[in-house]
C-alpha cells in the first residue's frame, strides 16, 4: 500500500494531536520527496521557528571542581579530595542555559540525520546550518525513555510537535554498517507500526473534526459472564475499543484495522476477516447495559484502502455492523468527507 507522503504528515499531525503546529511548519511536499525527506524539512522549519521565536532555556543543577566559589560549597567532597591546599573547591550551582534535554535531543537528531544515507545534500547543507546556529547545545544519547523527561508547558508547546519529529526519526533511524553512519528505516512497511498510526489518526480526526459526540476515547468493556470465581475471571482478556464515539442518545464503537489487502481471498471470494468481526461484534454484545444507545449502539470495522472502497452493512436485533474504508490515497479533502460519512454527519455537526 502506497500512501502519497503528504496524507503521511496529515496522518502524523492528527494521530500527534498537533495540527495548529503543523500549520506553523508549512512546507513544500511534491511527489518526488522522500519521507526521510520529508522529516529533514519538517524538522528544519521547526527549528528555524524556534530559532525566530527563541530556544527554551531553563535552570541547570552543576556540580564542579573549581578555582574559587560558586554557588554552594560541597564541604565534605572538598575536604575529601583535599582540594583547600590547591585553592580549589567543588561546588554546586544552577545555570540559565539552553542547554536542556530538549535543545540536546534536537541537536543529536539534527546531527543524526546528517549521518543518514540516502538524505538529499541541499537538506543535509541547511541541517548543518542550522547546527551552526544551535552551538553551544550538547548532544546526548538518546532512548525512548529520555522523551518522557521532557516538560511540555503552555509557553513551550511547540516542543511537544518537535518531539514527535525526533522521536519518529529516532525510531526510523539505525546504525548502518559503517561507523557514525545511519540508514534509514521506512516505518509505513511495518503494518504494527501503521496500525497504531492508522488508530491513533481516526481517533483525533473524530476528536478534532466534529461536535456531534461529545466522547472519543478508547473504552474498556467488562465481559459480561457470571463471575463464579474470581480466579477464572482474571484469565479473561482485557477488551477495549480503538474508538468509541459517545453522546447522550447514541453510541458507535470503531475498531480501525491496517492492512494492506482489506478482505481475504478464498476460492476467489472475497471475505471479511473473521477475527476482526467476531471482535467487533463480542464488543457489542458486552457493552450492552439496558440503556437504549448500549442496546441500538453501532459497531464499524474501518480499514484503510488505495483501490476500492466497501461499503457493507448487516444488522444484529438493534444494532448496525457496517464494513467501510478509507482510500488513503485519495485528495485529503476526499478523506475528509469520507470520515464524515462514515458517521453520518451532517455539515451542522462538523
């Protein structure tokens, strides 16, 4: 499956939850760019708008070994290393400076981007520019786990959409074989990978994009079985909706599916994936709890197509299963109608 790589920044934007940002960071996409490419640019304009409106700078806790005093003596570390008879003390103190794990892990991703084979020279020529301009600021190893140390505040929100971009690039990006090189890994062939941004999108875009259901969330579903021992109960798999669409009279349960063929093929008949359906339909059944949008709720298995679109519909007592997809490959105008079908929205309820 072949997604033009602009819906692939419109899918990350809404699956970030951050489109106001990407309207900051307008960039030029024709069908030639690359998605390595692609985020090298996002990532220059993000810096430069940084760079127009300020870096962040913080507060930084040192420890030092100096000539003189600064800040708090460390007596005991001092007298320790009898450090008084040389006119040296350790001390410790804070410093205003940009260089904070942000800035850092902005500057390592810059840098590790300059290293990645297959980056196009004019974008590697403006990404050393702008390392020129970020001197000072430190690199750092990075790890998953280092982007969770970032503060997103409401003076520094933009770091949060910058973040997103490194940490993507992070992940996308790995070791080659010669050393201080990087090779590029195209994350939209990993169908793990494009399943949770496929989630992740259609959750925001409903979140971001209409008024008529006030709730959009994922939704935990409690197994309707007697519960004869509490032993038995905990083997029972946990059930949670990818999206559940919620207001005071009606309820619709998405679960949204990547895959690159929509149905199965057996004997050349074509076939709803089995598994996805009777997921589907146990969420249905166990979400029910007497109040009419439980009993009437809607459940839509949602898939992304590049070819043909299904539009299926059955019917279990009251409650509506539809089978409908998405063409990703479509203007984005288009997909965005479309998702507006899907739920039956009129142009009062956007």
């Amino acid at each position: 499956m072949q997604i033009p790589i602009e819906n692939i920044y419109f899918l990350l934007c809404y699956a970030w939850n951050k489109l106001e940002e990407k309207e900051r960071v307008n960039i030029s996409i024709d069908g030639k760019t690359e998605l390595l490419d692609l985020f090298a640019k996002i990532l220059i304009n993000a810096s430069r708008s940084l760079l127009k409106r300020g870096i962040d700078k913080n507060y930084i806790d040192y420890a030092e070994e100096l000539t003189g005093v600064k800040g708090k003596i460390q007596i005991s570390q001092t007298l320790k290393r009898n450090l008084l008879i040389k006119q040296r003390t350790i001390c410790t103190f804070d410093d205003f400076s940009s260089n904070i794990i942000s800035n850092r892990i902005l500057v390592t991703t810059i840098y590790r981007l300059t290293r990645t084979k297959g980056l196009d020279n004019e974008l590697k020529k403006e990404l050393v520019g702008i390392l020129r301009m970020l001197d000072g600021i430190e690199q750092i190893e990075i790890t998953n786990s280092l982007f969770k140390q970032v503060k997103i505040n409401r003076n520094n929100r933009f770091y949060g959409f910058v973040m997103n971009v490194c940490q993507i690039i992070y992940d996308s990006t790995l070791p080659s074989e010669e050393q201080g090189k990087y090779k590029f890994t195209d994350f939209t062939r990993d169908d793990n990978k494009m399943n949770q941004l496929f989630e992740a999108f259609i959750r925001n875009f409903y979140r971001i994009e209409q008024r008529k259901y006030k709730a959009v969330k994922k939704e935990t579903i409690m197994w309707q079985f007697d519960n004869i021992d509490n032993e038995s109960f905990d083997y029972l798999p946990q059930m949670e909706t990818d999206i559940t669409l919620e207001n005071d009279e009606e309820k619709i349960i998405i679960d949204a599916k990547f895959y690159r063929e929509t149905m199965t093929v057996h004997f050349d008949k074509e076939r709803i994936k089995s598994a996805n359906l009777y997921q589907l339909f146990s969420y249905l059944l166990n979400q029910e709890d007497n109040t009419t949008k439980t009993v009437t709720a809607t459940g839509i298995l949602l898939y992304p197509t590049i070819e043909n679109d299904y539009n299926l519909d059955f019917k279990y007592k009251e409650h509506e299963i539809q089978i409908r997809t998405v063409n990703l490959n479509a203007d984005w105008r288009d997909i965005t109608k479309r998702l507006k079908e899907i739920i039956n929205l009129t142009n009062s309820n956007f």
